[in-house]
C-alpha cells in the first residue's frame, strides 16, 4: 500500500447526494481545494494542512484521514454506512421473525 493511501476509505457525498470514496491524502487534498471559499473554516484549514503535511511525508496519511473525516463529518458530507442495513436486511429475509 502506498504512504499516502488510507486503510479505509471515507466515503462522503458530491454533488446531488452521489457516494464517492476518497481512498488517500491526494483525493481528500482534492475535495478541500475545491471546497468553496465563503465555506472554508478551521475544521478545513485543519484538514488541509494536515493533507499537505502527509503528502510531504511529515504525518501519517491516518492522521490526515482523521482529520479530514472530523471535516466532512462537521460538513454533513459523510456517507451513512449502509453495511449495517444490508446486514440487517439479510437477517431479516432468512428469519420472518426479525424486525
């Protein structure tokens, strides 16, 4: 695995609501930089150094990933994790007892 790339994924919502993951400190660089400047805080400014941090190999790519999903967590911009329902569901479909 590269130094930049996270363990897990943060997968926050783009545009109308559609599910992307940003796998590194690269694509969460990204995201920041295209964050809108009238919306810019100090959650951003945190996440953004800390990206640009990591990807001169000073931190952790981890730490950058805390960081950034502390952001997007503020920002509503979280994905709901949906492994929970699937799993839930599956039961649900075996077992007509299950709610």
């Amino acid at each position: 695995m590269k130094p930049d790339m996270f363990r897990k994924p943060v997968t926050i919502l783009v545009g109308l609501g559609y599910p992307a993951e940003v796998r590194g400190v690269l694509d969460a660089y990204r995201h920041l930089v295209e964050w809108p400047v009238l919306l810019r805080d100090a959650a951003h400014s945190l996440a953004l150094k800390a990206c640009q941090a990591a990807l001169r190999g000073e931190i952790e790519a981890e730490t950058a990933r805390g960081l950034f999903a502390a952001f997007a967590e503020m920002h509503e911009l979280l994905a709901p994790d949906t492994s929970a329902v699937v799993a839930s569901r599956l039961r649900s479909d075996r077992d007509p007892h299950v709610q």
